[in-house]
C-alpha cells in the first residue's frame, strides 16, 4: 500500500592530475599517507586557492552528456563544519550557483531528473587503528569530487541501483572518473520516504556511506521495511542521518538531519566567479569554452547499445553486456571489423546481409560468454588480458568457416587466453584443424561402444550418464575435432 520515495546524492572523484585548488597530485593509489599534500590543502593561513580548469570542465562534460543547463556564471561558497578530516574548518563547495542544472538519466524506460551537479573538494581520510588510534590522512583533502543530486523520482530498490550503475558507466565513458565504488571512488546516499500512492511526499530520512551498488539495494529494502512498520502503527518518522551497519544487515541511526543553515554558507571569498561559455568582452582564456567541450563528447552508452544492435544486428541483451564496458565494447568492434575483413579477403567479397549477421553474432557469442567466463575464472582485467582483438577475430573466422569444431575453438581459446599464442600456432601444433569426416566418426563411435560394453548395458538401463561417458571417450579420441551435437545424435542412433 505503501510506495517508496526515493533520490540520490553521488559522488565521483574526478580523473585530474592535480587537485582542485592547488598542484598537490591527485592519485588515488598513492599508498603512503601526507605525500600528495601542500600548504594550500592543508589549510594553512596566508595561502590562496585557484581553481582548477580540468575539474571545471569535467563536470560541464558530465552535464552536457545529461541534457542539463550549463550555468552561464557559477561560484564556490563555504561550507563550515569541524571535523579532524577537513583541514581549514569549511569545504570549498557550491550552493546557490552550480554548475549544470537539470538533465535526465535513461533508466530501463524512465528517466530519472538530475536536480543538478556541482564541484566540491573532497576530505582527507581517518583511518582508525586496530590500538584504538585515529589517523588521518590528508593525500585525499581537496581533491575534486562531483556531486551529482536527482530529483526524487526513484520508486524502488532495483531502479535506484540501476540508475548508479547508468551513471558510473556515463562517467567512465566521459573518462573524467574511474567510478570505482570499492575504491571510494564513486560514493552514494539514499533520501527515501514511503507514501500512500498519490499523496504527498513523507518524512524522508538520509542513509550515507553505501559502497556497493549491493549495499544501496539492501540499504532501501532494510529501510522500506523499517519505515513502512512505523507508519502501519501510526508513528511519525524522524528526518535523521543514518548509516549502513554490514554485521547487522541494518540501518542505524546517526545523527539528526542538519539542514543547510547549520552551515553557515557563504561565498569563498578567495575565488573568482567563473566564467562559462561566450561572455562579451571576455578573452577565451578566461572562460570555459562549452562549444569545445561538447564537440569533444564521444558516443555515450545508450548511443553506443542502439548502435550495436543496428549495425551488428545483435539483440538488446546481447549488444548491452558488450557496452556495460567501454573497453568490453571497443575490443568487440575492433574484433569485428578485422573479422569482416578476414571474409573479405577469404571470399573476395564483403561479407552482407545473413553472411554478417552470422559473423558478428558469432564474435558477440564468444566475447560474452567464453571470454567473460575466463575473465572471471581466472579475476585478469579484461584490459591485461592476453587475448588481441587480431587473434581472437582470427579465431572467430575459423570456427565460421568450420575449419575447427566448437569444442576445439574452447580449447584454443582457453589456450590463447593463457599464452597470448595465436590460434594458427596452437590449432596446428597440435593437429587440431578439420572436421571429423562422418563415416570415419561412424566407424569410430561403433568401435567404442563394441569396447564399452558396460556403459552401453547401463544407457539402456536409463543412465543418461553412460551417454555422457562414451561421448567423453569420442571428444578423447577425436581431440575434440568431432562436433559435440552430431557426436551425441550419432550415439543415439547407433544405440536406438
Ligand atoms: P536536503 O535539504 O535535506 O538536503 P534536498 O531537497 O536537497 O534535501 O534533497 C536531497 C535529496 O533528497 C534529493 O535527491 C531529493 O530528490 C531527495 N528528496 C527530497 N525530498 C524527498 C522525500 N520526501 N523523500 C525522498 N527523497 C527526497
Ligand atoms: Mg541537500
């Protein structure tokens, strides 16, 4: 009866060199604490901020991909709090005047609404020790972070993971964050309230810190139970912070919520308005120049996914596992443009129509089933792998042409996978190319059965694993060359 009510707040370390506001390097894998800092994000008296175009220019790229308003003028303000991981006492953020406004967000058949995206330096980082110390270290303190806030048009646990998901792989695709939720990179809060369907919106409460697209799902589901109990008993909801508590798969309560007056925002008074776009009188320079930035989008997931299916014929499921990862989709098509030429070269003639269609789903299959699972087998990055795009077209056009079987084309692949050979060396040093010719399989799957008497007594006792058994023994004999579905259908036969 209840529905939920649901917005999100992300935020994404941005890809820059240096920090927001000064030159200390900005490297999330540094490993030693206090190396990447320096008088300015330090907080130290007499220093000054400046702004760096980088950041600035990531974040319009972001609300150019998104559809939102890029701001003409735009400001930092101050965001006061203590805390031992914010150096100067307040946080260089932006509050009246950010950076894009509004934009859109394809989730399934819904767009979610982005209320809007501004630039924020990040904090250090405590890090508590197994004695009971606090430590702090500041390599991350004013590093630049986008925040991106949507409106509050999430309904369930699902849509709000998805739409994390859409947007981590925006942002990889844009190139301005890696996005990775485990690193810290990525981080997400839920706002969420239950109402009566129709009715206006309820007490809403803050969950923070939810580091894996896993964790916001369970977070949601927690709180739609916590909250739709207290309304079913006629209680009021307190507008609170809470926190994800992995042992007791719970959210528990933090803090009461502080509202933006507790603050005590104000405009930084160290930083110059910015400048976005074509501004009279302005030298270029001295602005942002949104016309470039835009020019330089690249094709964005949903682009990419309708592109796929169109031009490859793929389906919807298929082309999607390809795009998921911009890397994952550039091998693909790199794959199939050297396939196509493969055929061309072979036939003398371009590959078309079903001929295509054939070769480009074959590529899709592999990629997305065999590579996948040696991927996750075996935890290589897929961009460490192996594997070229050369070798695993090469391969592909083989197992077309049915030079190889598909049970050998596995094997050379897992083969390929491990060494990096191509599949030419591995198919002939071990004599795996042609086809089992079909009498000479007849007369070898006859001699089997004649030395296997007990399996055949046992399949036609109903053990379908006998069958299993003696097709072990033709893939054996055969090296795999046989083709595992005529193979079975032979013995079948011959046993029938
Ligand atoms: P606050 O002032 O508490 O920070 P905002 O209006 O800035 O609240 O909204 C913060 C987030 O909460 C946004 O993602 C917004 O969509 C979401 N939100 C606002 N009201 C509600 C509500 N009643 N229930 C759920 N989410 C909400
Ligand atoms: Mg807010």
């Amino acid at each position: 009866m209840y529905e939920a009510v649901i917005g999100l707040e992300i935020h994404a370390q941005l890809k820059t060199d240096t920090k927001l506001f000064c030159d200390s390097r900005n490297d999330p894998d540094e490993r030693h604490p206090n190396i990447n800092i320096c008088p300015v994000c330090m907080g130290h008296p007499g220093t000054l901020p400046v702004v760096n175009k980088k950041a600035v220019e990531a974040v319009v790229k972001v609300g150019l991909a998104l559809g939102s308003t890029i701001a003409r003028f735009s400001k930092f303000d101050r965001k006061n709090y203590f805390y031992p991981d914010l150096p100067k006492g307040y946080q260089i953020s932006q509050y009246d005047m950010p950076l894009c406004e509004g934009g859109t967000v394809r989730v399934g058949a819904k767009d979610i609404g982005i209320t809007r995206v501004h630039l924020e330096e990040d904090t250090g980082r405590l890090v508590h020790s197994a004695s009971g110390a606090s430590l702090v270290d500041f390599n991350r303190a004013g590093v630049p972070l986008m925040e991106l806030v949507t409106e509050p048009d999430i309904r369930t646990a699902q849509e709000a993971a998805d739409f994390a998901k859409k947007l981590q792989m925006i942002f990889q695709y844009l190139d301005v964050s890696d996005a990775n939720m485990e690193k810290g990179q990525m981080r997400c809060e839920v706002n969420i309230s239950m109402r009566k369907a129709g009715e206006k919106f309820g007490t809403k409460v803050e969950i923070k810190n939810l580091n894996s697209f896993g964790v916001v799902k369970d977070a949601i589901a927690y709180e739609i139970k916590r909250q739709t109990a207290l309304l079913e008993q006629g209680k009021e909801l307190v507008q609170e912070t809470r926190g994800w508590d992995e042992h007791k798969k719970a959210t528990v309560s933090q803090r009461m919520k502080e509202s933006a007056h507790d603050y005590r925002y104000f405009p930084e008074p160290d930083l110059p308005m910015l400048k976005i776009g074509t501004h009279e009188g302005l030298v270029k320079d001295d602005t942002i120049d949104v016309d470039a930035i835009r020019a330089s989008l690249p094709e964005l997931p949903d682009q990419k996914l309708a592109r796929f299916q169109e031009e490859f014929s793929l389906s919807e499921n298929d082309a999607s596992v390809l795009v998921s990862q911009k890397t994952f989709a550039a091998f693909y098509e790199h794959a199939v443009s050297e396939l196509l030429q493969w055929y061309a070269d072979e036939s003398k003639k371009e590959p078309e129509g079903k001929e295509r269609e054939k070769l480009a789903k074959l590529a899709a299959n592999y990629l997305n089933t065999d590579i996948r699972r040696l991927i996750n087998e075996t935890g290589t990055p897929f961009t460490e792998m192996l594997v070229t795009p050369e070798n695993f077209a090469e391969l592909i056009f083989y197992t077309y042409q049915e030079k190889i079987s598909s049970t050998v084309a596995k094997a050379v692949l897992d083969e390929m996978f491990r060494t990096g050979k191509d599949p030419s060396n591995i198919i002939d040093e071990k004599g795996l190319a042609g086809k089992q010719d079909a009498g000479e399989l007849e007369a070898l799957a006859r001699a089997i059965l004649a030395a296997n008497e007990k399996a055949v007594a046992d399949y036609k006792k109903g053990n379908q694993n006998a069958l299993q058994f003696l097709f072990g023994k033709l893939m054996a004999e055969t090296k795999g060359k046989a083709d595992p579905k005529s193979g079975r259908e032979l013995f079948i036969k011959l046993l029938g």
